[in-house]
C-alpha cells in the first residue's frame, strides 16, 4: 500500500544523520591544548631566565668574595713592601757610612780583625739590600674593572683567585727581605760600634806610644776620642766622630815627627831621657818641650836654665822649655835638680789651692819646695836663684803628686 508523500518530500530534499555510525563522538579540544602548551614554555622560560639569574647572581657573588679577598691580600703586600722598602733605605744608609769609616780608617787605632768584621758585615749587607730591591721592585696587581657577565665573571674570580695566590707569596718573600734587613743591620751596626770602641780606645795607647807629640794635638785626639766612646748607632754623627778621631791621629805624628826633628842631633836621646825622667815626677800631667841654646837667660859658661809655662783648665797641660846647658850636664844631681823645679811649676796645675800663685816670688818658691819634697836638694833646685822656701810650703808640696 502506498502512503502519501508530504510536500517536503516532494521537493527531494534528504536528510543526514548527525552521525555517522560506528564513530566515537570527541570533544573538540584543540584549543585548551594550545593554551597548555604555552603555558609549560611559559613556565621552561621563566625557569631558563630564573635559572640564569641565580647563575648571574652566583657569579657576581663569587667575584665580589674573590676581590675582597684579592684587596686585602693586595693591601697587605703594599703595606710591607712600603716598609721593606724604607728599611731597606735605612740598611743602604748604614751601608754608606760602614763605608766611608772602612775607607777612612788608616789602622792606625783599628786591628785589622775588627776591621774585617765591618767589612764583611758591609758585604753582606749589600747582598741583602740588592735582594730587597728585587722584592719591592714587584708590583703588586690591581683587580681591574668588574666583568658584567657570568661567563666573564667566573674565570675572572678565578684569574683573581690565582693572583692572590702570588700576592701572598710576594708578600712572604717581602717579610723574608725585612727579616734579613734586620739581621743585617744589626750586623752592621754590632760591628761599626765595635770599630768604634776599639779607636777609641786605643787612642790612649796611641798617645803614649807618641809622648813627644805636641799638647795641643793630644788634646785633640783625647777630646776625638771621647766623642767616638759615645757612638752607640752607626750614623753620620759617628763616622763624622770616627773622620775628626783619624785626623787627630794623623796631626799626632805629624806633630811628633816635627818635634823630633827640632831634637835630632848629638843631644836627642838625652833630651829624651830627661824628658821621659820629667813625666815620671807629674803623671797626669801633660807636657811638651821645647829646647833652645839660652833659655831665661840662662845656658852658657855652665849655666843652665829653664822656664815653664801651664794652664789652670782642663786638661792638666804645660809647656816646659829648657837649655841645651840641661842636657850636656845630665844626668848630674844638678841638672835634675833644675827640671825638678820646673816640674814643680808644671804640677802646680793639680794642686792650685795649695799654695799662693798671686806673686811671682810665691809662685817661685813653691816650685822651689816642690823640687826639695821630691829630694832634689841641690840648690839648682832654686834656692841658687829664688832662697830657700818656708817650711810650710815643703810641707804642703808634700801633698801635691
């Protein structure tokens, strides 16, 4: 049977399923994939970058710990290596003068030992302050700019990492240089002290090895020599002591040699000896003589004289002058007698307050009595010429060696 068509129908429209059978219906989700999608690079970015920022922070820490370290150690090495190098000045001072003295020292109040030990000290002394000079020469590196990037930034830290390193061992090699500085200057200093003790004293041995030497050149080696006991450092004031002292010295002889020269002839050793007789009778006292054919008038036809000269001040000096009379009669008890007289003047100068110098008559008569307190009774002894003096005045002599 058939059944009736609608309109619909009979336009010959058809209709489709919304679905195809044996298909499984999925939600559309293209979308929300997307968005997850960019989401986790979101988030690996995010990572990369915070990643990258702990890295950069981590470097530039690590630098900043790095050049703090490095400043330090930089700044410490400055620091000895400025005072290494005023010590080192100081030891190449004390070098200097070592030697100027060595050169200036003639030996003749230096043993050549003691003159060895400065030397060698001075030797030394070079080599450590041309070491020196090799250490302080090192610059000390700086840490320069800051890198801006971590992949700068490391092998700088460690580039300064490794510069420390040399810096603390120039600094070590820099203390060493100080130490060594040190001990040579006290070598230094030990030995030129030394040298300076031995010249001043023998400057005394000195002396008497040249007893016809003149007062004045004397006092000067005794008044050098004092000054050089005093040097307790190695300076410019003490080899300025140590040149006056060796000069001194020199006008010694020179002046020995000068007075020796206005004695040679047939009267010399006499001279000599009646010299040497005169200083036994006054020790501490220092004399000089002169010799001359007519002295006071007096030193032809037998006749002998004598005059003296001396000085209240320190040091107990006096210049006696005697005739060439004195000599051809010694070693007689009257030739004796006279230069007991004169020494008597010359002591005087050690015991000023025991008699009255105010006349020439007082002054002569003590003179007198001295002569006579040392057993020279011979009236050449200047009761020929001035009396015979008070008891009183022997008495007092007595007490005047």
């Amino acid at each position: 049977m058939s059944a009736p068509m609608s309109d619909a129908a009979g336009l010959g429209d058809h209709g489709l399923p919304s679905r195809f059978s044996g298909a499984d219906a999925v939600p559309p989700r293209r979308r929300g994939r997307r968005r997850t999608g960019l989401v986790l690079g979101l988030l690996a970015g995010i990572a990369v970058v915070a990643a990258l920022a702990a890295v950069q922070v981590g470097a530039s820490l690590g630098y900043d710990d790095a050049e703090a370290a490095f400043d330090d150690a930089a700044r410490s090495a400055i620091t000895t290596s400025t005072q290494v190098r005023g010590a080192n000045d100081q030891l190449k001072a004390a070098a200097d003068i070592a030697d100027l003295i060595l050169e200036s020292d003639s030996g003749t109040l230096v043993d050549a030992a003691t003159g060895d030990s400065l030397a060698v000290a001075l030797t030394d002394a070079e080599a450590v302050a041309s070491a020196a000079d090799g250490a302080v020469a090192e610059e000390v590196p700086s840490a320069g700019e800051k890198p801006l990037w971590f992949w700068e930034l490391f092998p700088a830290s460690g580039r300064l990492d490794a510069e420390r390193a040399q810096v603390i061992r120039l600094e070590q090699d820099l203390e060493n240089a100080s130490d060594s500085i040190a001990a040579s200057g006290d070598e230094v200093d030990e030995a030129g002290v030394a040298l300076l003790a031995t010249a001043s004293a023998s400057a005394a041995g000195f002396e008497s090895a040249h007893l016809s030497a003149g007062n004045d050149e004397v006092i000067a080696l005794r008044d050098a020599a004092a000054v050089v006991s005093s040097a307790t450092v190695l300076d410019q004031a003490a080899a300025d002591s140590f040149l006056t002292l060796e000069t001194a010295a020199a006008q010694v002889l020179a002046s020995e040699q000068a007075e020796l020269a206005e004695k040679a002839g047939p009267l010399e050793r006499v001279r000599l000896e009646i010299e040497t007789f005169a200083r036994s009778l006054a020790p501490g006292v220092l004399l000089e003589f002169d010799w001359n054919r007519i002295v006071n008038g007096a030193g032809e036809n037998g006749s002998m004289g004598g005059l003296t000269t001396w000085w209240w001040d320190e040091p107990d000096r006096a210049l006696i002058e005697l005739s060439d009379s004195v000599a051809e009669q010694w070693p007689s008890i009257r030739s004796k007698s006279l230069v007991a007289h004169e020494v008597g003047h010359a002591i005087s100068v050690k015991c000023e307050d025991l008699y009255d110098s105010s006349t020439q008559d007082s002054i002569e008569k003590w003179a007198t009595a001295w002569a006579i307190s040392m057993g020279f009774t011979d009236d050449a002894n200047g009761v020929w010429a001035y009396g015979y003096p008070p008891q009183s005045y022997i008495d007092a002599a007595n007490g005047c060696r």
